[in-house]
C-alpha cells in the first residue's frame, strides 16, 4: 500500500471515531449510515475534490452534495477534520443554535453547499449547480453522493432524465448502496434492483465500486475527476476503469458503491438497528478502543 | 413572462425554468432570445423547483414558472426545504392562479390554495399583481427582492385594472379611491374590477368607500392596513382564493391583533368549484358585485349595531 492510501485510511479512521463521538456526545443522530460513506468521503475531501477550506466560498473549489443528509455527522467530522470548522465544534451536534443543524443547510456552516435531509434532492440541486458551472465556464466539479434507499424517490428519476440532457459530465454521482435503508433491506422495501439497468436506461455511464476499498476509489474518482474537468475533444476515449468500455463523451457517471451499513465498528456492521442509535459508555469505549486516533478537542 | 427579457438583456444572473410550461407561460420569445437561460426539466415540478436551488445556491436569479398549483402544491416541500430555508434567490410564477384563472380546465387547474400554502411557509415575498401590465411590473420588481419570491398569475386574459406603467410598488397597500370611510373594500387580483364596480354603487347609495389593493399579500402592510381599519371601522376582503388562508384570512389576522372591526370576507367558501367561463365562475361563488356590495351592507350593519 502505498503512502498515500495509509495516510486516507488514517484519516477514514479518524472520522469514523469523529462520529461515534459527535453522536455520543449530542445523544442523538445516525452513526450506522455515516460509516458506509467514510472511506468516499475520506477520498473525495483529502484526495480528489478542489478545495481551500479557508475561502470556503472560492468560486473554483469543488462542490459536494450529500443527498442522504441524515449521514451528516459524517460531512461535519469531514468538514472538521479539512479545517472548515473547529473538530470540538463537533459536539454540538442538533444542539439549539449549532451550526450543526440535525441535517445540513448552506446558511452558515462553512464547506456545506446544499440543504439535504429530506431525501432525494441531492442530483436535482446538484444539476442546477453544475449548469450554474458551466456558465461560468469554471472546470469545477459538483460530487453528489446518494443513499440507495433514497432512490425510491421520484424526484431523483426526474433528475436522472435532465442531468444526461444536459450532458453534465461536471456532475459526478455516487450511490452509496449498503443495501439496507430505514425499514430494512431496500430490495424488500421496493423494486430498486438492478440499479445499473435502470441508470444505464436513463443515459448515464455506471461504474461498479468496492466502496471500502482506498485505492480502488480514488483511482476511479480522481479519473472520473480529471474527465469532468476536461474539454468533450479531450474526454473521447477516456477510460474510468480497465475492465468496462470508455464513456461516451456526453454522458455523465455514476458511481455504484458497494457498502456495508454500520463499516468499521464491528458491532454496528450490517446491523440495522444502528439506523439511528447512541452508544451506550460501554459501546462508545469500545468504538473508541477498535478506532485510535484523536478525539473533539 | 413579460418583464423577464427587460431583466434578461441587464443582468445575466436571470434564468427561466420550465416543467413543459413554456408555451403556458408565453415564453418563447424568451427562450428565442436568450437560449442559454433556460433550463426545461419536463414535466417534473419538484425537480424543476430543486434545480432552481441549485443555480441559486450558485448565484444566478431562476425564475421557476408553471402552473401556480404545480409550483405550490407539487412542489411545495421542494420550495419549503430547498428554497425557502436556505433563503434562495428563487423567484416563482404562477399562472392560473384563481377560479377564474382556470376557467374551463376544471378544479385540476383552478388554484385557489396557492397563498393560503405559501403563507404559511417563512421568509417567501407573495405578490398578486392584479392584471398583464402590472404582472410584467411585478416580474421586474420580484427580482430585486432578495429571497424567494411567489408571484400570482391569471390567465392572461384578464381584465385591464390599471392604465399601462401606472406604478407596482411591492410591499405598500395602494390606496386606489378614497370617497369617505363608512368601509374599507380590500382586494386584489381578478376581484379588483368588480371592487371597483362595487364601490360605485355604494358611493351611489351614499356610502363612503375606501378601496385598497393589497397585491403585497406577504410581508402584509400591516401598519397601513391598521389604518384603514382604524379610519373606516369596518372592512370587506375579496379575492379569488378560498376565503381560508388566502388574503382574508391575512387581514383578519392583522385585524385581530390590532385593530378589531367587522369584516366580511369574499372569496370561494371552501368548496371545489366547476368549470366553466371565467366571469360565470365568480358570479356563481359568490364573488358578484352584488355579493360585494352586500358584504359591505352586512359589515356597516355590524359595525353600526357595535356602536350601540
């Protein structure tokens, strides 16, 4: 493994006890559908995106949307750990005038670009920023990253049909398919397999991903990164993986992240009733003994 | 969409966009114009409404413009959540806005819920321009309010209330006739002409009239409205809307508050209408000149009983 991808893994870990932290410390919030999106986090804010935390309004940065907002603890501990906000501010978390709403707002929280939270909004504000983009004329990016229950919503077929339309290849989405959403497993909840079929059918670019694995995703990232930030002459033939056919030059990618809900803290894995729970002092110790790294000073 | 290629050629920022309401909306000139401004999702209003965030988080003026009940009802979590919370720079035209609006299309597309919803929602500007002219004034206007704003449409075929450029000064009550103060007739919209045909028949039967457009529904112009209240005692509201939530309610509310006088409300008593033509409409529910003038009969006759 190379340095780098210690250094991401590092950091993956880092948030990952960022956020059994910042929920143990507000009582309150969503640790098992943070964890599945850590390691994508962790390659989008310290690999892949365009950022300068300290102009968090720079008109060239990189955007980034989660749509599944109620894994915000998870963008906070990012957010705090690149040096948008302060880590100790962590512990504010759904407190009565944080900054740390129970799920995102753009008002005053540095590094926050989108309101999310209510499900499915991600791709459709996300479109409009990348159009925004476009007319500008900045190379920036607009990452938007998904849950796969969310994808019930009808609002995100809508999208689906516009972004290709609009040939946003400065979009890059991302599901984070753990495969189980707040009731349960989402192919029991709907119909929503076979997911790359259907995005496939809707004009998009679909790119399998082991959403675990470091090198794997900024591989893939930064080349769908490096894409979106090229002319349409320059993305003809430019490949994303080695095993799968370039996409066309006009069609936008979607990243198909293969997760487990709960990653990382061995007890929460693949167990739904960390949906939304605190842990206990005795699961919090124990979160805190497999994690390492520093605590919300 | 009058007045948007007026805001088009001096600020770039302006967008349009549609949900297959480009020609509803008499855009296409527009869209002819200025190519790049517009952004058409299909028929998909929440989308359209989320998309409108997104290139107002980013800094450009969308104007999101549809049918008033598919902006406000279809996409009412969108406008609530996305634009109105952020407080975007979104504005948001809605035609068909009224029974009379509607006309022949029937309850599907009548929208007389739409204030009644948006009132209710923090930090949006609604504005009820009451005929074509003084709706391309509203457009322009709109744009220079930070914030969502809502801005009510009819048909387009719409009674002519105000000569051309007569002044769309947002946030005011635009005091239209003073005659005397034995009652205060407020209005907008479509209502307007026949509050006007109403006011010369009291003032005919001797009675002073004072009739006030509220075409700013929200922020009310409360000190302005407590005025007139204070000055005629007594008060008609009349609009096409149910007469729940809609501008009556609004003035009751600021009536109660501060200044407590009787007041009959005109508008659809909360029932789905028919289709049919548009004046036919208005006569049928209750929203005739006679209605009006009898409205204002009542509350003198309230007013007057009190006094005893």
């Amino acid at each position: 493994m190379t340095e780098r991808i210690t250094r991401l893994n590092t950091m993956a870990t880092q948030l990952r006890r960022d956020v059994v932290n910042c929920i143990y410390h507000a009582g309150d919030g969503h640790p098992g559908p943070c964890m599945s999106i850590i390691d994508i986090l962790t390659a989008l804010y310290f690999d892949v995106m365009r950022l300068d935390s300290n102009d968090p309004k720079w008109n060239k940065r990189d955007r980034f949307i989660l749509s599944k907002g109620h894994a915000c603890p998870a963008l906070y501990a990012a957010l705090a750990r690149k040096g948008y906000i302060n880590p100790a501010e962590l512990k504010t978390l759904r407190a009565l005038g944080s900054r740390l709403q129970g799920h995102p707002v753009p008002k005053d929280t540095p590094g926050v670009e989108a309101t999310s939270g209510s499900l499915g909004h991600g791709l459709s504000q996300g479109c409009g920023m990348a159009i925004a983009a476009r007319r500008r004329g900045d190379d920036c990016l607009v990452f938007v990253l998904t849950g796969d229950g969310e994808l019930n919503e009808g609002i995100i077929w809508e999208a689906a049909m516009t972004i290709p339309k609009y040939k946003l290849t400065n979009l890059i989405a991302i599901i984070d398919n753990n495969g189980i959403q707040s009731g349960g497993k989402v192919d029991v909840i709907s119909n929503l397999y076979p997911l790359r079929e259907k995005w496939e059918g809707f004009g998009w670019y679909v790119v399998d991903l082991d959403g675990h694995n470091m090198k794997e995703i900024t591989l893939a990232l930064e080349k769908a990164a490096k894409r979106g930030r090229a002319s349409r002459e320059e993305r003809e033939g430019m490949e994303i993986v080695s095993n799968q056919a370039p996409p066309l030059p006009d069609q936008p990618i979607i990243f198909i992240a293969s997760t487990i809900k709960g990653k990382g803290i061995p007890y929460m894995e693949g167990n739904n009733a960390w949906h939304k729970r605190v842990p206990t002092d005795e699961e919090h110790q124990i979160a805190m003994e497999i994690l390492g790294g520093l605590d919300l000073e | 969409m009058q007045g948007l290629d007026t805001l088009a050629e001096k600020d770039d920022r302006i967008m349009l966009v549609c949900a297959d309401s480009l020609l509803a909306m008499r855009a296409t000139d527009f869209v002819q114009k200025y190519p790049d401004r517009y952004v058409e999702v299909g028929i998909a209003e929440q989308n359209a409404a989320a998309t409108s965030a997104g290139l107002a988080i980013e800094g450009l003026i969308p104007f999101f413009a549809t049918y008033a009940g598919f902006i406000t009802m279809r996409a009412c979590e969108q406008i609530r959540t996305f634009i109105a919370y952020p407080n975007l720079n979104v504005k948001m035209a809605g035609v068909n806005g009224g029974i009379a609006a509607g006309e022949r299309e029937g309850v599907t597309h009548q929208f007389f819920e739409d204030i009644g919803i948006l009132r209710t929602i923090a930090n949006i500007t609604i504005l009820v321009p009451a005929d074509a002219d003084q709706a391309r004034q509203a457009t322009i206007a709109a744009a220079g309010i930070p914030g969502p704003v809502y801005i009510r449409l009819g048909s387009g075929r719409d009674p002519v209330v105000f000569e051309k450029n007569s002044p769309f000064i947002p946030f005011k009550i635009n005091i239209m006739q003073k005659n005397g103060n034995d009652i205060a007739l407020f209005g907008n919209g479509v209502l307007l002409p026949r509050l006007i045909k109403a006011s010369k028949i009291l003032s005919d039967k001797g009675i002073g009239v004072t009739l006030v457009e509220v075409h700013t529904v929200k922020p009310l112009d409360i000190e302005g409205i407590t005025k007139v209240l204070k000055d005629c005692g007594a008060a008609v509201t009349a609009e096409d809307h149910n007469i729940i939530g809609g501008l009556g309610s609004a003035i009751m509310e600021t009536a109660a508050e501060n200044y407590p006088v009787p007041i009959e409300r005109i508008g659809l008593r909360d029932k789905f209408p028919s289709s049919g033509l548009p004046d036919e409409l208005l006569d049928y529910y209750e929203m005739s000149v006679n209605d009006i003038v009898k409205a204002a009969q009542k509350a003198i006759t309230r007013k007057n009983s009190t006094k005893k």
